[in-house]
C-alpha cells in the first residue's frame, strides 16, 4: 500500500521493521518444530510441512498484492527493448570489477550486455562467444503505471512465481536481440531484483549454457536452480531483501554462501556491498577468486548498454 500510495519513507520502515518479525516467525517455527520432534514418530512429518507453510507465506501475500495492483487496473504491459550505445573494453575478471559494472548499470540504461570477441577463448571451452549480463535492483518503487520494467510490480510478480515478469522478459529479449543463441554461454551478475530476474531466467532455461549466477542481495534461495551452474550468493547479515523468501541459503556444492556481517543501517544499498567486498580477509578473496575464475571471459568484450521499458 506504501508503494501504491509512492510514499517511500513508509516503505522504509517497512523494511527496517521487516527482520524483526521474520525472526519472531523463525523462533516461533524452531519452538514448534521442537515440540514437534517429542511426539510419536508419525508425528516428524509436521516439520516439513510447517517449513513448506512458512516458504508459501511470500508467494501468497504477493500474490495478493498483484492481485490488488490487477484490481486497480495496473495490469503488466508489453515491454520495448533497444541497444543504446556499444564499446570495446576489458573483460571484468574479478569480484571488484563485476560490483563496478553493476554500479555503472542504469547510468546509460537499464541492462549492460558484455560479448567476448569473435574467436576469442572463452570460459567453459565452447566454441561459441561469452555473454555476461548485468542486471539492476529495482528502479521504480509505486506500483502505479510507468515504464520501468525493473519495478515493483516485476518484484511481486516474481516472489509469486506468476510466471515471467517485465523486467524477465526484457532480460530475455536483450538477449536475443545481442545473438546469444545455442553455442554460446552466459554468466549472470545482478543486484536485488536483477539478481531474481536472472534467477527467473536460468531457472526457465535460456537456448544456450548458464555457467554461473553472482547474485548480491537477492531472495534467490527458494528458487531451483540446476546444479550445474555455479552459484556466488552474497548476503548482508542486516539485508531484509534477502530475507523476503523466508528461506535458508542451500546447502549445495554449486552455491557459494557468502554471509557478510552487518553493513549500513538496513544492509542492502550496492554501495554497502562494495564496501564489505574490500574488506574481505585474504582466504575469502581467494576462494571466490577460484569459483569466479570459470564464469568470466579474460580478454577484450563489446560493452552494450541497453534501454528495456514497459509500453502502452
């Protein structure tokens, strides 16, 4: 309703007051699951089905939101997607150049594509080019009618699983229309909402081979990725977006969980993240240094900046 109303201070401290509660349920969950675990053994199957109960509470309430945005006649639209501007640069080859690039997305326009050069040895040893696709949190907080693709109703629509969103479905075409096709791969890289749209997107499968997600405060956890695609999970202990899926981080050989200890006053600007990246000790960096040298191209890229909005 704040969103709706576009009063962002009430979104805030929304936000703020949000953990709280989600570890008020968490506690209320744990004691149940203990009572639970004393009765007879038949009794043991309520533990995944109070854990099942507790992970359909977002998908229910945002569907209820989406509901009420549909209500008041802001149905999802049509999405336009058109490369702005291209150039020739250096490959991102570390953690510290992947969050630059992130920071840098939204300046020019909504999604950067980077193409590694024809004939160019690229990571996964296909024959065909590397893609890496850089996806923005979200843009616009009102769910009133606009043209942001990456905007709360792409967020919603998303957390209820109601199939590909705007913001998806723009990523998809941008895509596309760069000739990212069979023989190619793809690694993407997203804040926040890009990070689920990206998840969204390896989860219903693209044409060509998703080598790996970096995903950096985003509720991704309940979302089924193949474990053939590595996973770099990076969350703020004090992000309350990471929180919203109610869900744990998997415990997957593919997922690299990397928890971070507080960092601001709610945890969840890219700024922030940045930050608790440089501070990282040396075997940390080391270790994601390893996951992240299989996902990226080394050499030179064409940089595409592109503009994605929604049409009426």
């Amino acid at each position: 309703m704040a969103a709706i109303a576009e009063q962002p201070a009430a979104l805030g401290v929304g936000l703020v007051k949000l953990p709280p509660i989600i570890d008020d349920l968490g506690r209320l969950a744990r004691s149940c699951l203990a009572a639970a675990a004393n009765y007879e053994h038949n009794e043991s199957s309520l533990i995944p089905e109070l854990e099942k109960a507790l992970t359909a509470l977002v998908p229910i309430g945002a569907r209820a939101a989406v509901g009420i945005s549909n209500t008041a006649g802001l149905l999802d639209t049509s999405v336009a997607v058109r490369k702005l501007e291209a150039s020739v640069g250096r490959a991102a080859t570390d953690i510290g150049m992947l969050m630059q690039r992130l920071l840098e997305v939204g300046r020019v326009g909504e999604i950067r594509i980077e193409v590694s050069a024809p004939g160019q040895a690229v990571p996964g040893g296909r024959p065909g080019r590397h893609f890496t696709l850089y996806l923005p949190g979200t843009q616009s907080w009102s769910l009133k009618p606009g043209h942001s693709v990456f905007d709360l109703r792409s967020d919603l629509g998303s957390l209820a699983d109601a199939g590909p969103t705007a913001a998806e479905r723009a990523t998809r075409n941008s895509l596309e229309q760069a000739g990212f096709g069979s023989q190619d791969t793809l690694t993407v890289v997203g804040y926040s909402q890009g990070a689920l749209v990206g998840a969204d997107l390896i989860a219903r499968g693209v044409s060509g081979r998703v080598l790996g997600l970096v995903s950096v405060g985003a509720p991704i956890d309940a979302i089924q990725l193949p474990d053939s695609v590595e996973v770099i999970n990076i969350q703020h202990s004090n992000d309350p977006v990471p929180m919203l899926d109610l869900t744990q981080p998997p415990d997957k050989a593919n997922w690299l969980n990397l928890n971070l200890g507080p960092g601001g006053l709610i945890g969840h600007s890219l700024e922030s993240y940045v930050n608790s990246l440089d501070d990282l000790g040396t075997t940390t960096m080391a270790g994601l240094k390893e996951r992240l040298s299989g996902l990226l191209d080394q050499g030179q890229v064409e940089i595409q900046d592109w503009s994605a909005r929604r049409t009426y």
